[in-house]
C-alpha cells in the first residue's frame, strides 16, 4: 500500500501462532500444495445492499423475555427438547453428540444477537451453547455458529465455528474467555456480525473476532445446546447499519495487516496473506494496479523490479508475463516460488480460507479500470469483505458511482484542512492519515468520529505509537507487524 468444539488453530485476537518455521509450509498452502488446518468454507458473502422491506439500522427485529406458556410464534424447535419454564426457555441435549437447536428470526446481512443464557446442568466442562449466526430455518447444514463451552477458560472455551454440508465441524477461531461460565449462573453473549466478519462479547467485553462466518441467502438465527441444559431469556436481535467501522468502547483496535504480513512474508503476496491470518489480522491491506491486458493484479511499485525476479513496469507487462515471475525469492529462500496474485486470485483465497481485504486502488486509474476492479470483487461474492482506499480521489469517485456498496477510506500524507467536509464529499466510511499527519492534529479524529467517519492510521510498527494511536481513540492501525500489534492489544485487555 502506502509510501512516503474440538480443538482448533488459534486465530483470535487473544492470541497468536509463532511463525518461526512456518514460511516453508505456509508457503506451500498459499500455492496450493497442501491443506493446512485454517481451510474455512468457500461460501459467498450476503449480497450487498438492503434487500426491500429490510429493517433500518437500529430496529430491534426480535424482543423476546419468553413469559408465554408456548415457544414463540415463529420459533422452530428442530432437535432435542425445547420449552418455557418459569419464564425462561429451556433447551436440552441428551448428550455431546446431539446438537440440540431453535430457529427463529429472518436472514440479516448486519446484526447484533444478545440473549442471557445459564448452564443449568452439563454433561462436562467442554459442553456448549452456541448462538446461531446464519441457520436455515429447517435446521440442516450448513450452518454457522459463536459458542461458549461451561468451561470457558479452556484454550477452546470461546469458538466461531460452522457444521458443514458433511455434518462435520471446521473451528476457524478458539480463545480463552476471561471469566468462567460455569452452571448455574447467568451470562450476557452477544454477537455482532457484518457480512462475513463478526465479533464475540461476553458480560459486555470483546472476547474474539473473526472475519470467516460463512454466510447463505437466506439463513436466519439459532439457539443450540450441547451435553447440556441451557435456559435462556431476555433475547434480542438488532439490526445494524452495513460496515460499522467506529470502535465501540471498550473494544480493542482494528489490526490491518500492511501488505499482508509484509514484515514476515513477501509483500502483497498469497503467503503474506496467510501469516496475516495466522497472525490474528483483521483486515488485509494490498494493493492493486492493471497489467498491460487490463487485468488488476496485487503490487504495490510502479515496476516490479523490487519484489520479483523480473524487471519493468507493471502496466507494460502482461497478465501472463507477471504471472510467471518469482514474487518470493528476494525476501527469503523458503519464499521461493510465490507469485504475484491477480485480484481475482486473491479474492478467492479470502473468500475460501477466510479474511477481508482493504484494497488500495494504487495510483491514477481511468473509470474502465476501476470497473474491471468492482467486476472482479461483485464476480466472487466478496463485497461485503472488501473495503476499498487509495489517495486518488477520482478513483474514489468512479467507486462510489459503480459500487455504492462498497465502503471508501481516503489515504493522506498531510491532513485536509477541513478532513469531515472531504469525508462528506466523498461519501467516506474512513479517513486514513499517515501517523506523522495526525500526531500534529490529533483532535481530527473526534471531529471525524462526529461525523461518523472512522480513522485508520498507516503505518505504525513501534509500541509506543500503538499506546498513542490507542490513546487519542483511533479505529484502526495499519502496520507491518499484525502478529506484534494483535498480542500487544491481547497483553492490553
């Protein structure tokens, strides 16, 4: 970008992989010649848009305090035992084998689900409820969920996971919630979910992210109980409005990997986006500029003389002269062989292995390339996990006319002198200043906050500007170093 419930890998923001030994392998992964554990489903993102009749941002679709002798109307009791008692509804699971679930609700692109549930019995510690986050009505796979186990404070207490169409489990995220569940006592989950992405609170406190919940056309909300009896209550679903990029309080920083994980793998590559994963990021940053045949590939220089085998400029060369170069080789021995991604190429890989992408449109581009970019994004069912950014203004422009789904961040070397009338012009959901810019007016980002317009700074790789960016109350850092800047807001909270 910018110049001058079983066990499952540990992806949240509470924790972090170790990335010695594993170019090589992830390496391998990015190309295509292994499977490793992170594969998430290949599924689409939720179309863009409101749909007609869809409810207004802040509209509470479902209230629910269960003081009726039956289950809701609406609601479908699909396996195991499902009742009201004594004002509560109360599931049951006979054993760690039966997925016990309700259904209820409609297909929501943005919302926030929050119930008050307690472990009334289990069968033992690693038993589990889970919110339902996109469930056919009927009940049948796929379907994707956020658990918590009574025993909360394992390394898998707090999950995001999904039953596949094989009715098997692939856990894409785990973390170790801060208190224990337990039986007996009443704890407040929430989910709030924005397309594919979707965060996991606890008694109010942020506990894990993730940006690989597999989304359907038409799936609604579930409750679901495992070796266990869970009563609920006091439930509601709101809807949210799309993309909401302000930090809510109490919540950690927006990680934005820079390049990928640039400072650990090749840069703007499939294995940089990898350890970015791995790392906890969550958001990819890259780049994107045509080939000489129109074709968007992800390289941040004019030339490809720095970060490949090959020499000249991206724009004179063509789709297939770049696909052959060597994009790994000049940062690591074990990186030998990674290439330089198409947009498409890379959209796949995050739209199968999970991640969303802050897309730089890289330097001036004409309205047909910007086309050809949002045709790319719109062809894969990824616009609801690509934000788009770039200091050209036209081509914010030609975004906003061709894809008005699509969130907008402007990059700035220097702040604007009124950066909320900018953000206005623009239709901008961020505003994002290099850090030198913003240390010299910190007060913008309140100014810019009022307005509703997030601010993510690049690009800021030390500790201490971390504690100040955090400080001053900023949305997101871009950074080099996301597994760093993941386990630093993890030793944070």
């Amino acid at each position: 970008m910018i110049d001058s419930h079983s066990a499952g890998p540990d992806r949240s923001r509470n924790g972090r992989v170790p990335r010695s030994g594993l170019l090589a392998a992830l390496l391998a992964a990015a190309l295509g010649l292994t499977t490793v554990a992170l594969t998430a489903p290949h599924a689409a993102s939720a179309a863009p848009g409101a749909a007609p009749g869809a409810p207004a941002p802040g509209e509470v679709v479902v209230d629910e305090h269960f003081d009726g002798p039956a289950l809701p109307a609406g609601w479908t009791a699909v396996e195991g035992t499902w009742r009201i008692a004594d004002g509560r509804l109360v599931g049951a699971s006979a054993d760690w084998n039966q997925q016990t679930r309700i259904t209820f609700g409609r297909h929501l692109t943005d919302f926030r689900l929050e119930v008050t549930a307690r472990f009334e019995s289990v069968v033992d510690a690693a038993r589990w409820t889970a919110l339902g986050l996109d469930v056919p009505a009927n009940g049948a796979t796929p379907w994707s969920i956020a658990t918590v186990r009574s025993g909360s404070t394992a390394a898998n207490g707090l999950e995001f996971a999904r039953r596949t169409p094989a009715d098997a489990w692939n856990v894409t995220d785990t973390a170790v919630a801060p208190t224990a569940a337990g039986t007996g006592r009443d704890v407040r989950l929430a989910v709030e979910v924005h397309g594919g992405a979707a965060r996991w609170i606890l008694d109010g406190r942020e506990v894990m992210r993730t940006t690989q919940v597999a989304r359907s056309a038409d799936g609604g909300q579930a409750l679901l109980v495992n070796g266990a009896r869970v009563s609920f209550d006091d439930l509601k679903v709101t809807a949210l409005a799309p993309g909401a990029f302000l930090r809510q309080p109490g919540a950690p920083l927006t990680v934005l990997a820079h390049r990928g994980a640039s400072s650990a793998a090749p840069e703007n590559t499939l294995l940089s986006d990898e350890v970015a994963r791995r790392a906890g990021a969550d958001w990819i940053e890259n780049d994107v500029q045509p080939s000489r045949d129109g074709v968007p590939h992800v390289l941040h220089d004019d030339t490809v003389n720095r970060t490949t085998n090959g020499s000249g400029r991206v724009r004179d060369l063509t789709a297939a002269q770049l696909g052959a170069l060597d994009a790994g080789s000049w940062f690591a021995p074990a990186a030998a062989g990674a290439r330089v991604p198409t947009l498409a190429a890379q959209l796949d890989d995050l739209r199968g292995r999970g991640g969303s992408l802050l897309l730089e449109i890289k330097g001036p581009h004409t309205r047909d390339e910007v086309a050809r970019i949002v045709q790319d994004v719109r062809d894969r069912g990824m616009t609801g996990r690509v934000f788009v950014q770039s200091f050209e203004t036209d081509a914010l422009r030609y975004t906003r006319e061709l894809a008005p789904e699509l969130p907008l961040g402007l990059l700035r070397a220097s702040l604007d002198a009124d950066p909320v009338a900018v953000a206005r012009d623009l239709g901008l959901s961020a505003y994002n200043p290099a850090d030198a810019a913003l240390a010299a007016r910190p007060e913008v980002v309140a100014a810019l906050h009022a307005a509703g317009v997030a601010v993510n700074v690049w690009t800021v790789d030390a500790p201490a500007r971390w504690k100040a960016l955090d400080a001053a109350g900023v949305d997101g850092i871009i950074t080099d170093r996301p597994a760093e800047l993941t386990g630093w807001l993890a030793a944070r909270q």
